[in-house]
C-alpha cells in the first residue's frame, strides 16, 4: 500500500517526535531541541538532537538524519509499512484502505489472526494442565525452565482430535475459518475437519510486528512420522518469506548494536533460535528449508553480513551449500553472509545446556568469509592430484565467480578465488616473506633518483613543514597494502590521509585505483616513482617510523595488522566527523546547539588530536571506541 502525503502528515501531527525517541534514547532539552546520546554507536558525549518543531533528528555522530518514521526504521529495523501502521496504532490514526476488495482480504486477516493469537493462549494454558506433564518434563530435560516458557510462548497440543477445535467454535469460530488459519485439517474425504496439531509441544511462528500466524509442533511420540510439523500455507503463513525469532532478534539486535556486538544469527531450528536468544544473541531460523531469496532479503535489511551457523552433520554442510548456491547471485558490495560451526558435532541448544552463554558466544564468534566456505567446498569436491582435476577446480571457481549478478564484485572474487587456489600448489619459500614487512629501508635508504613531476615537484615543496606521523604511517600502509584501502575507499576519496601534504599523493593512488580493477604494491610502486613521488615516498617512510604504529611492525600477524590499519583510518575519519559537525553548528545558528554541547563535541575532538600527537592513541585500549563511526 503506498501511503499519501497528507496521510503521513497527519500521521506526524498526531504524535511529537521526541516522545517517540524518547522512549528509548534519554533526552534532555537544550534550548529549542533535545540532546542525548546516539542511538546508533557508543559515545560518551551527546551528539544526537532532536527537533519537534522541524520535526526531524540529526546524529552528528554518525550522519544520520530523517523523522519518525525512519527512526523506527533504522533502530528496530521495520520496514516502511510496518513502521507506518506501528506509528497509526499508536496515533489512534485508521490505515487508508486502496478498495472495497482490499478492506475485504484485511478484514479476513485479522479474523484469522483473532484465531491464531486465541490458539496460542489456549496452547499456552494446555501446557501448564495435566495434559502436559510429559511436556513439561520434555522441557525440564533440556534445561529450558518454566520461567522462559512465557517468553517464547511456548504450549503444549493435547492428543485429543477436536480440543482446540472445540474450544474456539465455542468462542464462536467457524470450523472452515479455522481450516483456513491452517488449524484444522479438512479431510479429503469431506469429514469433519480435526486438530492439525496433537501430542505435540507448540512454538509459535509470528510475523515482523509479533503477531502469531502459525505453529510448529515437536512431536512427543518418538514414533511420530514427523519430528517437527508445521503449520500449512495460509493466507498468514508464507513460509519461505518467514523467519522464526524474528520479532524478538530485531529486539536483541538493537539492543546488542547500541553494546557493539550487533551479529544475527541464523541456525536451523526452533530450540536452537530459543537457546541462541536466552543467550542474548539475536537469532532466527528458517522453518524446516533452505533459506530463500525472500528470507535472505528480510536478513539483509537487518543486518549487512548475517552469520549462518548449521550443523557439522551432512545433512547440516548440504544446507550450507544450498545456502552458498542460493546467496551467490545475490551479493552485492555490503551484503554477504558469515559462517559459524559450534564444536564438537553440536548445536546451540547442547552448547548453551552444557557450557553456558558465554562459550555459546564465542563459537558464534568465530565466523568465516562466504568466500573461505565457496573455495572449500569446490576444492574439497575431488581429489586434485592430476592437472585435469586442478584445471576442473578452475572452472568451478570461475562460474562461481561468473554467477554473482555484480559484475565489480564477480571480479574481486574470481581473483580472490583463484589466488586461494594458485596458493595450493606454490613452493613453500614463495609464502617465506612476511607479508607485512616494508619493502624499503625507509630510515636510512638514500632518496629515489627519478625523474621528477610537476605534481611530484608540488608534493615534494610541502616538505618544509614536518609531515604528519599517523597520516604517514597510514599513507605507508596503503602504498604497501593498497587492498587494506577497499572497505575504506569512499570515504579515502573525499579525506585521503589527513595531511594536506599527502593530498597528492592521495589522488594518485585513487586515479590508479579507479583505472586499474585490482591494485598491487609492486605496480602502485613502481607507477608513484614514475611520476615523481619518489622523494615523498622517502619522507613518508621516515615519518612514519616516528609514530609508532604497530601495524608497521615486521612481526606483526597479518590480520592484526590490517585491523589495527583499519582502526586508525577510522580515527581519522572520526576527526573529519567532529570537524565538519563543529563547523555546521558555528554556520547553522538555527540548530541551537548551547554551548555545552559544542564544547563536548570539541573537547573530544581535542582530545583525539592531542592522543595523536603524543602517540598515546597507540597504547590507550578505548582508543577504537573513539574511532568508531557508529
């Protein structure tokens, strides 16, 4: 349904902006909006405002801008709909209808779901009755205690034919409404329909605004033809556009983001979902089936990288695989998939039962790259003992790589996943150097000889001034790692590297960044002696020694290495962002932010640029939390 302009006007109207914020970000007025901290990263000083009277929010500290609407959006991860119709409810605001036909099918729909939500209290109740003895002490066994029962909604369907039937016709439903909620099974035969659900401990399905709309049922019969039943397709139930958990994942991953530990989880069954979220860990499962591409897409606008975690069985690494086949089209720069594997040929469930929250936290943890998983299996797929079977591996990986629908990221990962092959058969000695270790004596090596550039001539003149350390050391790791760039280079297009010494030097490395698909130390070298920077290359090198970094070291492992790059680029990136957020509060004297709040923000500008300076950013452990951008 597409909502009309003067519907979401008045929708706004009814209700004031920071009262919705309100209800989970502490305000306080300063002049004419309120401050808080962001919602959106850890911070320590407020830079997140909110103005009822523009009726909009600003975070300084992350960028982020928009109304209500958006709010909800981004923090409880709703679509546009759903956050619209939370919004209406709580305005006392009724949903434009589109037709007559349409007002018909939603009037059905909540019939049913009257039905379906009926159903859960009545299963709720049977599961605390005689009836479910057996079921309560099926769930005292696998540690899951009565306290946690209510959370999840758990109930118990006695092994009568007709007790929720009987029990909702007589609070007036029709037998054929309840075939259609996927309650009732309606014989072939024509007889009268009977309970779908018998003898079975009952785990509620709901959609995204938490409504119940289905059930699953674990048979207590160890005989039962089916383990697990769940409820049909139904004009409620779609189920492979559902996920199980998710009301309550997108709980927890808000509340885990605003912590710094934001991962979703997917695993493969209800207890696992429930064992997963007792534990804090934001989780869903898909209902019986491999994930579809409509499940991927709900996982996506929640989070950029889902974490899938299946079990080490077969059955478990064939739906893994499925998942590899059904993801690969879709990725796409900023949405891909992790994989996790808890030890010991476990799931979840025994983890948490067994050795507790905390090593259930850490299993998930511990996640691999899509790309690891996609190598593994093609080359696990047959012996490559003769060059037919290595050229046969090739050829996988090239239509794996051929299959994903971007065309940027289809390169990068055919390059990535034939160097993971290429590495299988490469002498040892090759792999000898650490990765990590400068190519140049940059201290003592006598300047590069070459010819100079005007734009070298240029870079070299800024020289009379000291060159910045961590601007340096930065600018040295790129030049030897110019892949470290990647995830940054939005962001490296419009700063560079912090010094305007460098800025030169920056374009540069973008120009051949942005003419060449993939981008090499050696080549990036060779290009910037080319064109004159040889003596600033030299400086660099020097200066950058002085700062301490320890992503410099020989010794360090490479992928500290590259993290701990990351973290300082970010810093610097969380100067920029100070520095442009101070500059629009002295242009914008319509913000009112009060002078405590700019000095809150300065101050902590301030201090990042004095732990720079001295070299302390280096040894102070709550340094990353400064450079995080939320």
């Amino acid at each position: 349904m597409k909502f009309d302009e003067r519907f979401l006007d008045e929708l706004k109207s009814r209700l004031r902006l920071s009262d919705v914020i309100g209800r989970t970000v502490k305000l306080r007025r300063q002049g004419r909006e309120y401050a808080g901290l962001s919602p959106f990263g850890k911070e320590k000083s407020p830079s997140f405002f909110v103005n009822d009277d523009k009726g909009f929010y600003h975070d300084f500290s992350s960028g982020k801008h928009g109304d209500l609407i958006s709010f909800l959006q981004e923090t409880e991860r709703l679509t546009f709909r759903e956050a619209v119709e939370r919004l209406a409810a709580e305005a006392g605001l009724a949903l434009p209808v589109e037709d007559p036909r349409q007002a018909e099918v939603e009037h059905r729909r909540q019939g049913l779901l009257d039905w379906t939500e009926l159903a859960a209290k009545w299963f709720e109740a049977q599961l605390r009755r005689p009836a479910g003895e057996a079921a309560r002490i099926y769930l005292d066994g696998r540690a899951l205690p009565a306290d946690q029962w209510a959370r999840f909604r758990l109930g118990f369907a006695p092994s009568g034919r007709t007790g929720l039937k009987d029990y909702l016709i007589a609070k007036g439903a029709q037998p054929t409404e309840l075939v259609d909620a996927g309650l009732l099974v309606a014989p072939e035969d024509g007889g009268a329909p009977y309970d779908r659900f018998r003898d079975r401990i009952i785990f509620p399905i709901t959609d995204g605004r938490g409504r119940v709309v289905s059930f699953g049922g674990r048979a207590m019969d160890p005989e039962a033809r089916a383990k697990y039943l769940n409820g049909p397709e139904t004009a409620l139930f779609h189920k492979g556009s559902l996920l199980y958990g998710l009301y309550e994942a997108r709980r927890l991953l808000h509340v885990n983001e605003k912590a710094g530990a934001g991962a979703l989880v997917v695993v493969e069954g209800y207890m696992d979902v429930i064992a997963c979220q007792r534990a804090e860990i934001a989780a869903v499962a898909p209902m019986g089936t491999a994930l579809t591409e409509e499940q991927m897409a709900v996982l996506w606008r929640l989070h950029p990288e889902p974490t899938l975690c299946f079990d080490g069985d077969g059955a478990g690494k064939r739906a893994a695989f499925r998942s590899l086949d059904r993801a690969l089209p879709l990725l796409q720069p900023g949405r891909s998939f992790k994989f996790a594997l808890v030890s010991g040929g476990k799931d979840p469930d025994d983890v948490l039962r067994d050795q507790g929250a905390a090593v259930l936290k850490a299993q998930l943890a511990a996640t691999r790259p899509f790309v690891e998983v996609l190598f593994e299996r093609e080359r696990d797929l047959e012996p490559l003992d003769t060059p037919e079977r290595r050229a046969g591996l090739k050829a996988r990986l090239r239509a794996a790589a051929a299959a994903i629908a971007d065309k940027d990221l289809a390169h990068a990962y055919r390059d990535e996943l034939f160097t993971r092959s290429d590495a299988l058969y490469a002498k040892p000695a090759a792999a000898a150097r650490a990765p990590f270790t400068p190519k140049r004596d940059w201290k003592n090596r006598e300047p590069l000889r070459l010819p100079s550039s005007p734009e070298g001539q240029a870079a070299a003149k800024r020289l009379a001034r000291a060159l910045d350390p961590m601007a340096c050391a930065l600018a040295l790791g790129a030049v030897e790692h110019p892949d470290w760039l990647d995830e940054h280079f939005e962001v490296f297009e419009s700063g560079g590297f912090g010094d305007p010494a460098l800025d030169e030097l920056a374009s540069e490395i973008i120009r051949l960044r942005l003419s060449s698909d993939a981008l090499d130390s050696g080549p990036l070298l060779r290009h910037l002696a080319q064109r004159g920077y040889g003596l600033l290359l030299d400086e660099v090198g020097k200066a950058a020694q002085k700062s301490g970094a320890p992503f410099l070291a020989p010794d360090q492992p490479p992928a500290a290495a590259r993290h701990q790059w990351s973290q300082a680029f970010e810093v610097l990136t969380r100067m920029s962002a100070l520095e442009s957020a101070l500059k629009a509060a002295k242009a914008d004297a319509d913000r009112g932010l009060d002078a405590e709040a700019f000095s809150r923000l300065k101050a902590e500008r301030d201090a990042i640029r004095r732990a720079i300076k001295s070299g302390t950013i280096w040894t102070q452990p709550v340094w990353a939390e400064s450079a995080s951008l939320g």
